[in-house]
C-alpha cells in the first residue's frame, strides 16, 4: 500500500464531512468505521474524542490530531429572514466572504445559502469594498424564498443551529491538496496512514502508543480530558504556520519549537530535529506567534506529560488551505520514525 496516498485519500473524505466543533458526530462515526475497518478497537470518551490503542508496551505516548472544525452558528433570524452568525472558533470575517454553506437544523434538516456583506452589489453599493467586516456587518442569504423572520422559522431554523463551511476540497495532479479545515483534517489523515502502517506491520512499536482525534480544539479544550492516565508524553500533530520569517512551506513536515504557549519540551524537540536529519527528510524548524495546540490545552488541565508539535505546512491557515502530498509524506514519515524500533 502507498500509505502517503491512502493518507491523502483519507483527508479528502475527512474535510468533506462537515464537523464544527460541536457538531462532530458524522466525523466521529467515520473514524470510528476506518479504525475498526483496520482491525482496531476504538472508542469514544465521554466528550467525544475518538481514542484507538496501535499496540507496544513501556512508556505511553498519545499523538493526538483534532477534527473538529471552524464554522458558525445561527445567532439570530433578521427580520428579511437571513441569518446573523456567531462565528465558532478563530478567524477573520473575510475569510468566509462569499463562501457557501450549509445550515443543520437540529430536526436533521440542511438548508444551503451564502456568507454576504450587507450590501454586496459593487454597482448599488460605494463602500462595499471598504466596509468592515464582522458579525453585524455579515449575513447568510438562504437559498430559499424566504422574506421575513417568519418564514425562515417556518423551515425549522431556528437560534442555535449549525453553519458548515463548503470545503471546496480539491487534489491536483501537480501534488497539493486545497481545502478548508486542513487543519487539521491533513493531520488527522495522517494518523490513519500509521495506524495503517501498523496494522500491516510495516512498523514495529517501541513504546506503547495511542491516537487521539479530538472535537473541540478549536474552542480551545479539545484535549483537556479523557487522555488515558498512565500517558508520558504527547504529540500534537496539527498544521505547520506558512508565513514571513517562517522556514516552513507545504512540502515540509514543521517541527514546532515554541508558539504563544511557550516553548515545547526540549527533549521531544530536538529528538524529532535528529530523526528529521537522519531520515533527510524535508523539514524546518519554527515558531509560531499566534498558535496554540491541544497538547498544551492538555498542560493547562494539569497533566503531567512531555509535549510536542509537528504537522505537514498549511498555506493560509484558517482560510482556504493548501498544502502538498510532500508535506503529508514528510509528516507521516517523521512519525513512523518517531515511533519505531
């Protein structure tokens, strides 16, 4: 098996499956299926993470990916009957301009419609480029006749309901994967080529190890709870920042040194640097400014656990992502070799 392939392919069916942090169950079933498909015997905490022991014995390392996802959710029905949003985790308004999306009754309905500044048109419009953009400023346009507050009610929408954000999820000839939610979906497909590599016994564990897919990374307490208790140490595998005076690029696995969290353990570090450079593989070193991960929402809850970072480089993070089945195979290979014999 092409197990950098079969982890792209995973991607691509993880990031069409639309899982908002809080809205998760769909995401949580398919991996439960491919895990068990593999042979494995996962199982879900009471919160919802999907946790799958690979095997090995000693001590115990968690690597732990999220898939929840960005998104929104109904805020209130305007009296035109479109939706004013309230954004579900961190991004800037601009990023969902003009991007389609599904709304999720909670009767089990979907209804599409469109993220629009108030007042779009360019010709009606003089500051419909300059105008700020945030929630009172925003509205989802249903792709329905609606023309009051009572008529989107007499749909089944309602306050509180799910937006799902299209992923437009596209992977090119050339290599790179374009999507939504690559973070962290990439690295979440990632997990499910080791586990493959695993199960096939293309590796022998050194230690005992387990996968973590966490639902509520981007709210911030993903990993706070249910990590099991004789854990030693723990990796987040997320996405790799692509920016200005960051080495890390699409092509790359990125190992993270320090981001607005502070420094990681220094041995996890620079064993992932030496194993990166014996296995020459393409990777960089760096920091991330504006970053947090679940391993250190896993430190604030009071475990006591070495903790790292590493991910494959996403380009325009919390946008709509790329990044490189180069970036994939380096990421998976830095793993294999993290945790092999």
């Amino acid at each position: 098996m092409d197990y950098t392939q079969y982890s792209v392919s995973q991607i691509m069916n993880l990031c069409r499956i639309p899982s908002p942090s809080g809205f998760t169950a769909v995401a949580q079933e398919y991996l439960l299926k491919e895990l068990r498909t593999l042979g494995f015997e996962p199982y879900l905490s009471n919160k919802g993470s999907v946790l799958v022991c690979l095997g090995g014995e000693g001590e115990h390392l968690v690597l732990a990916a999220h898939v929840d996802t960005l998104g929104a959710m109904v805020r209130a029905i305007k009296g035109n009957g479109r939706l004013r949003f309230t954004k579900i985790g961190g991004y800037p308004e601009n990023n969902i301009e003009n991007e389609n999306v599904t709304i999720h009754t909670r009767d089990g309905k979907t209804y599409s419609g469109t993220v629009y500044i108030n007042g779009p048109a360019a010709h009606v419009y003089r500051d419909s480029g300059s105008s700020k953009r945030d929630d009172s400023t925003m509205e989802v346009v249903l792709d329905e006749v609606v023309k009051s507050k009572e008529d989107t009610q007499k749909l089944g929408i309602s306050v509180g309901d799910f937006i799902s954000l299209d992923p437009r999820a596209v992977h090119t000839e050339s290599g790179f994967i374009k999507s939504r939610h690559l973070d962290d979906k990439a690295s979440a497909g990632i997990l499910l080529g080791l586990a493959a590599m695993v199960k096939d016994k293309e590796l022998v564990l050194k230690r005992k190890v387990t996968l973590l897919f966490t639902m509520y990374e981007e709210v911030g307490h993903g990993a706070t709870s249910g990590i099991p208790s004789d854990t030693t140490e723990m990796i987040s595998v997320d996405m790799g920042a692509v920016g200005d005076d960051l080495e890390t690029d699409e092509y790359k696995v990125s190992i993270c040194a320090k981001d607005s969290g502070g420094p990681y353990d220094y041995q996890v570090t620079t064993e992932l640097i030496r194993l990166a450079k014996e296995k020459n593989l393409n990777y960089a070193v760096d920091i991330y400014p504006f970053y947090g991960s679940d391993v250190e929402g896993a430190l604030s809850a009071g475990y006591d656990i070495k903790h790292g970072l590493i991910g494959p480089g996403v380009f325009a993070s919390h946008g709509y992502e790329r990044t490189h089945t180069q970036g994939v195979e380096n990421t998976l290979k830095l793993i294999a070799a993290y945790i092999a014999e």
